[in-house]
C-alpha cells in the first residue's frame, strides 16, 4: 500500500494506492489521523488505485469519519473500483459515506 | 480427517494446501495462493475475489483474535467439490464459531455504528455457506462454500 497526501487550501486529498488489508490499514488510519490531529478535517480519499479493501480499511474509514464528523469536517470518497464500491455498499457503508466518481468532483463537493 | 493430497487428473479429490505463520503479514500470500488454485480450478473471476474476502476477514480473525499475537499457523486448502469450491481455513487458537457471530445493523447512523465488526458478516454475505467444526486436537476449522461457480467435470 501506498499513500501520497495533497494540500489544498479547503481540503487535503489522499490517495491510496495497492491492497489495503489488515496489515496495512494501520498506516492508513494513522496517516488519516495525523490529518485530523493537523486540523485538516475536510478530506478526500481518493480510491483509485486501490486494489483491494478488506474490512480493516473499512473500520480505518469508518474511524476516521467519525472523528472529522464531531468537527463539522468530512471523509468523502473518490474513485472506487466497481469491486471497491461492492465491498463498500455490502457492509452498508454507501449510506454514511459521500461518494464521488471522481477526485476533481469529490474536492469541488466541499 | 481426509488429508487427499493433490493428484494430477484426479478432479475432486485435487486439492492445493498452504501452510502460514499467523501473522497478518501473510495475508497476502493468503490471497494470492487461493486466487491462483481457483484460477487453476476453472472457478468464475467474481467467485474467486468473493472467496478470497472472505478468507482474509477470517484468516485475519483468526490471527487478530485467536492468537492474539502468539506463534501459530494458518492452513488454508482450496478443493473442488463438483460445480462448487471450497476453502478450508485450519488454526490452533482458541474455539471460535463465526457462524455464531450476529449480524451488525448496518441501518445505524453513524455515531451509533460500531468502527469494526464487518469482517465475519463480509465473510458470511460472500460465501453461500460457512461450515465449522471445533478440531479434536483444538483449533478450528472453517469450510467456505461458493456453490456453482466452476464448469464440473
């Protein structure tokens, strides 16, 4: 798994790349909570080239969207694969995240 | 238990075995091992990526919360079974039935969702059937069932 972190003046995109499973979703959650602890709370995360989510990259989301959610921010998300996007909705996670077709739209949604 | 050994031209009784340190740095290997013995079994693409969830959620179970960071293993066997395919997930750490697990709400709002607990109902809702059966000598083992989804012989 890869990360690579853009600033932006409202909003801070993140992108994800490779297998996000339970040996690297630690990392992921932390570089999204050294987000947060920075006081960027508006964030995009950009799902493009993720090649697999297991369920440990979803509670790593899920976490970090409950913490920006407490501070009037947001998590929204970008890109999924098809398979992305199935994981996501089977774990009834459609509902509560902002999902956008594509990083430009999910930056210009805040 | 049949330990049937791989054997070339002998369709069901085929069957390809890892064995792994229970160490989530093995997942990987997890994955790959059942996609390429699914692959060779003629199962479908979706079939395959579905198993393969499911094994990692509780592979990584297994590894998170029953060894809880003490030195074991994880057998993994894929096998064919007519139109189905199975893979059978094997651990020495302590009884843990996930059919046993109950269902998250996934109708909660946010504040009320719990953050983990979606890997053993991931596993269950990509699987047609989770067999499990507490080993005699201790340990567990899981059997996920994807029915249909190879060209049976």
């Amino acid at each position: 798994m890869e990360i690579a972190t853009q600033d932006f003046k409202r909003v801070a995109v993140m992108a994800v790349s490779g297998r996000v499973d339970s040996a690297t979703a630690p990392e992921l959650e932390s570089k999204l909570r050294e987000l947060v602890d920075a006081g960027k709370t508006q964030i995009v995360l950009d799902l493009r080239n993720v090649e697999y989510m297991s369920s440990a990259g979803l509670r790593a989301m899920v976490s970090t969207l409950k913490a920006v959610k407490r501070v009037n921010g947001d998590l929204r998300l970008a890109n999924p694969s098809p398979r992305v996007e199935e994981v996501l909705r089977l774990a009834g996670l459609t509902s509560i995240f902002s999902i956008h077709p594509s990083q430009e739209e999910a930056v210009a949604s805040f | 238990m049949d330990q049937v050994t791989s054997a070339p031209g002998t369709g069901d009784f085929a069957q390809a075995e890892l064995t792994v340190p229970a160490d989530v740095r093995y997942l990987v290997i997890i994955r790959r091992f059942i996609h390429e013995a699914a692959q060779v079994l003629g199962a479908a693409t979706k079939s395959i990526d579905d198993l393969v969830q499911a094994a990692d959620e509780l592979a990584t179970n297994a590894i998170l919360h029953g060894y809880r960071g003490q030195l074991g293993w994880i057998e993994v066997a894929v096998r064919p079974a007519g139109g189905d395919l199975l893979v059978i997930l094997r651990d020495q750490a302590p009884p843990f039935d996930p059919r046993l697990v109950p269902e998250p709400d996934l109708s909660l709002p946010l504040e009320r969702r719990p953050v983990g607990g979606l890997g053993v109902y991931l596993s269950r809702i990509l699987t047609d059937e989770i067999r499990y059966h507490a080993l005699p000598a201790g340990g567990n083992e899981v059997i996920l069932v994807k029915r249909g989804v190879r060209a049976a012989k």
